[in-house]
C-alpha cells in the first residue's frame, strides 16, 4: 500500500475509533481492535512511536477485557514486539516474540499456521539482531510446518523460502542459497506473478547469490529486473526497495562501476533515514559504504592495498589498482592532490608499481609532483626518487638474473 493510500486509511480508521468510543465505550472490545489497526497502520506508515502508543493502548485493554494468553491480546503483543524491535529496544521485542509462540504453541499446538507465523516471527527477530545460524534453523523448521500444513506454494511459506536464502546468503552458504532461491523464485513466479514484490526481492537475493560466485553477467540482468520493477511498485522509501537498492550497489561496487555504485546508495540514504531513523545501524552502515565508494574512500582502500611500506605484502594490488583507477573516473584530479597516500596519482603510481606496470608508474608519479603544491613538492619529489630506485633495482635483479 502506498503512503498516500495508508494516510487515507489511517484517517478512516481514526474516524471509526471516534464512532467506536461513542457508541461502545473506550473500554470496549472494538475500540481495541481498531486501536491495533491504527497502530499497524502507523507502523507501515513509518511513525513507529506513535504506533507503539496506539498498540501499547490495545494490548492493555485486550489483557484486561480478554486475558493475556488470548489469541486476540497474543496478535496485538507481536504487533508491538516487531513494533519496538524497529526502535532498537531488541530485549523487549524478543521477549515478547517468544510470549507470543509459547503461548500459540500451547493453546493451538506446534503444527498450527498461527504458531509457525509467530516461529518465523522470532527467527526474523533472531536474523536482525545478528544471530543468523539461530534463524536460520527456525526458518527451516518453519518451511517443514507450512509445506506441510499451507502447501509449498502458499505466500506464507514462499516468504519464508525467501528469508532463509537472504539468511543463507549472509552466511556464504551459497550453493544452498542459490538453490532455495531459485526453488521460491519458480514458484512465485507461477503463483504471484513475475513484478509481484516478493518476486522482486527474491531475484535480488538470487543476484546477490550469483555476485558472491562471481557470476556477475548471470546476476546483472536479474538485478535489473528487481530495482526497475520494485522501484515502480513501491516508490524508492520502502524497506524492500532500500534491500534491494543496497544489494544492486553492492554488484556494482563489485564490477568496478563505482561512481553508478554511489548514486544507487545516495538514492537509498533518505529512505534509511525515513524508515529507521539517521542513528541506526542501518543507516550508518549505508553511509559509510557512501564514503568507501566516494573518490576519497576508494583511493584510502587502494593505498592500504599498495603502500610500498605496507606491513602485509600479500595483498590484492589488482584490487588496489582497480580502486584508484574508479577514483580517478570520478573527479578531478587536481581537486584531490592532498598528500598522506590520499593523493589519487601518487596512489596510482604505487599500485602500478605493484602490479609491474613501471613506466606508467614513473610517469604517474611526474604528474603528481607537477600537480602537488608547492609546500609538498619535497616529498613528492622524495616518492618519484623512491619508485625511480626500485625500477632500477628490478632491472638490475633481471639483468643479474640473465644467462652470460
């Protein structure tokens, strides 16, 4: 549902609570009922403290007229626990995430459809918080109950298809992932349609699989299908889109196409701030990969990969070489000539040197004492003298190394 079409049902849901409260009383069933549409309505909406205070109402009102273990009261206790756990507050959302399915499972049994929704609810919980082997068991035994119980193709258990490969896939366990992709992938497909959401995210998931194994041709088109499709769907603010916007940077970061990375992740940023607030882990995380991706960030990654003086030799200079040359692409030069291995063409010259290219390493290097401030010039100077002593050098060691 989109913003507009969720404000206008936000306000016929108020009405109906205003109309509720006069005809059956605050203290009534059916004021707390529409108390906890309100509060889901605020909570898709983004508002998540007012949704806490909306669902905060119902559930004291549904404990007290119904009982705490009442199926009704139960619903509006996971509202309010995926509800806090988009506040950050995690212990309060997973001890209400398990009062949910102990009780479920006591009143409606394991096998129940309600049970396994609230299992998969906590394995959500366990998968956001970062304890991914955890969720991934409960999501398998999730699939197990809902084949079993919905059948393979039901919406409920193609969703859970779809959270156990992102899970898999965050635990680089790819091939298991890329088959359980492809699995949720055909059958939503056939049941949902190929621009239904879901479907979107999963192609995302089995791009991003694909990436990992280095499959970058296979993952580019399926990366494209999701973003334009999700973006016409959803708008560039909703959860889904930002995933799937997150992971599309992540491939063109990978296929060296750094600057169209960094315009995807600034396309993302406001909608992070929107759904999660600029503090939280998500948000940040996404900016500070902004700044990897920058001129800047890029050509700090390729120094630490070709400093001559670096401490580990065994490091991917290819990489590196790569990095400084997406750094260049981006912006000026001579806006970037600040010495400390920030200076694009000095970084340059050493990750050329690294990778054996000398004479473009020396000329390089020129450039950069010719664009360096005067007040740098010395040790500019003193980096061109060094790379001309080490060319030498391997020339010498070859030379040595030739047959009389």
């Amino acid at each position: 549902m989109e913003l507009g079409e969720l404000s206008k049902a936000k306000r016929a849901w108020q009405a109906v609570l205003e109309e509720e409260e006069q005809v059956f009383g605050k203290d009534s069933k059916e004021a707390y009922s529409t108390l906890d549409h309100l509060g889901i309505i605020e909570a898709k909406i983004g508002n998540f403290e007012e949704a806490e205070i909306f669902l905060n109402r119902a559930l004291k009102g549904r404990s007290r007229l119904l009982g705490k273990a009442h199926l009704q009261t139960l619903a509006t206790l996971n509202n309010l626990a995926s509800v806090l756990q988009r506040l950050g507050r995690v212990d309060q959302a997973a001890n209400f995430f398990e009062e949910v399915l102990g009780n479920r499972r006591r009143i409606l049994g394991d096998d129940h459809t309600d049970t396994l929704s609230a299992l998969g609810n906590l394995g959500s919980h366990y998968a956001s918080s970062g304890r991914l082997d955890r969720a991934a068991i409960i999501f398998k035994e999730v699939i197990d109950g809902q084949d079993a119980s919905l059948g393979p193709d039901h919406p409920d258990t193609l969703t859970n298809r779809h959270n156990l490969a992102l899970l898999l896939l965050d635990l680089e366990q790819f091939e298991e992932s890329e088959e359980v992709a492809r699995q949720a992938l055909t059958a939503l497909v056939n049941s949902l349609g190929g621009r239904h959401p879901l479907t979107l995210a999963t192609e995302s998931v089995l791009a991003g699989v694909l990436d990992r194994q280095g499959q970058h041709v296979q993952a580019r088109e399926l990366h494209a299908e999701a973003v334009e499709g999700i973006r016409a769907k959803l708008g560039d603010s909703h959860r889904t889109t930002l995933d799937i916007l997150f992971r599309f940077a992540e491939h063109l970061e990978a296929t060296g196409e750094y600057r169209r990375a960094l315009e995807i992740l600034d396309l993302a940023i406001p909608g992070h701030v929107q759904q999660y607030g600029k503090d939280h882990p998500y948000t940040l995380k996404l900016e500070a990969s902004a700044l990897d991706l920058g001129p800047k960030g890029l050509t700090f990654r390729a120094w630490s990969l070709v400093n001559p003086d670096r401490k580990e030799r065994k490091t991917d200079v290819i990489l590196g070489l790569k990095l400084i040359r997406g750094a260049l692409e981006q912006f000026p030069i001579e806006s970037l000539c600040e010495h400390g291995g920030s200076c694009p063409l000095d970084t340059l010259a050493w990750a050329l040197y690294a990778n054996g290219h000398y004479a473009e390493a020396i000329a390089a290097s020129e450039n950069a004492l010719r664009l360096a401030p005067n007040s740098d010039k010395v040790e500019y100077q003193g980096d061109l003298d060094r790379i001309l002593r080490m060319v030498d050098e391997v020339d010498q060691r070859l030379e040595d190394s030739l047959p009389d």
